[in-house]
C-alpha cells in the first residue's frame, strides 16, 4: 500500500505563473517534487524527511516567452526532457544555442550559463530534473545579480577588515 503524499497525478497539481514586471519572462510550473513530498512524512527518529536530494518541475513556455533570466548554478545540475513544442537553451553570449523539440534531453552542468526560450508557434513543454545540492547559488551576469537562500542581491567590492572593527 502507498504512503499517502507518495504519489500524485501531474493533472491535480496547479500550475503556478511567474511573469515579470514587463512581461519578457514567463513561465507556468508545475512542482512536482514539492508538492510530492509536502507533508508526505511527518519527521521522526527513524524517517525523518530532510530536503529533497533532487527537484523536479513541469514547466510550460507560451511562444515568444523566456523561463527565466540568464544564469548559472554554482553546484546544481539540470536535466531537462522536451514534451512539446520547440525552442532554443540560450547560452552564454557567443557561444550558439541548443535547439530543443520534442524527444530531447539537455543537460546543463554546474558554471554553464543557460536559459529557455520559446522560439515555437505552440506552448513549449519539458520537464527540468535538477540535484538540488546544499549549498547552491545562481549568477545572473546580464544584470550582475546574485541568488541564495531565497534573496537576490548585488556584491560590492571592498577591504576585508571593512566592518570588523
């Protein structure tokens, strides 16, 4: 007998849109992990639920549409699988795109600055795999922008004695 919150239907879950301020990134995500392992277990002596060692979400692109800003992981792997549609992982400046229709998969490691864009008439629709690693940040270097531990922020330069005494 499975353990309640151990399977889900893809079709119960809701999709989730993160649109920007101008509209440029838009994506439709479905958590799948998350919403797998949500109160799945309560913690206990022997099985205590910790984070999840991998992350697994079903995205989908209108045409014309990015997921996100161009970025990398500091530790994070990312495997995606194409469903549907078609569309370009964008590089970093100068290096060219990878193509993406369906039946692909990429995989994007640690350092490699990478995004999807939607290049296809039709929603493009793939599932992205990721190691979800501990201590994992992201670079955004269009914007000069770092994330961790849920906050985006910019870096200042300044002496290493700044602020100890």
């Amino acid at each position: 007998m499975a353990e309640e919150g151990a399977r889900r239907n893809e079709a119960a879950i809701d999709w989730l849109v993160d649109t920007s301020p101008k509209g440029r990134y838009e994506s439709y995500n479905k958590s799948m992990s998350n919403d797998l392992t949500a109160g799945a277990r309560v913690p206990d002596e022997h099985a205590p639920v910790r984070r999840r060692p991998f992350e697994v979400d079903l995205v989908k692109l209108r045409p014309g549409k990015w997921n996100c800003p161009r970025h990398y992981h500091s530790e994070q792997w990312e495997y995606y699988v194409v469903l549907s549609g078609h569309g370009e992982m964008l590089q970093e400046n100068g290096k060219p795109s990878i193509p993406m229709e369906p039946g692909d998969h990429i995989v994007q490691p640690p350092g490699w600055i990478h995004t999807v864009a939607n290049t296809g008439d039709e929603d493009l629709v793939y599932y992205v795999v990721a190691d979800n690693p501990v201590d994992e940040h992201c670079y955004y270097p269009d914007s000069d922008k770092w994330a961790a531990a849920d906050a985006v922020f910019r870096m200042q330069r300044t002496d290493y004695f700044d602020g100890e005494e």
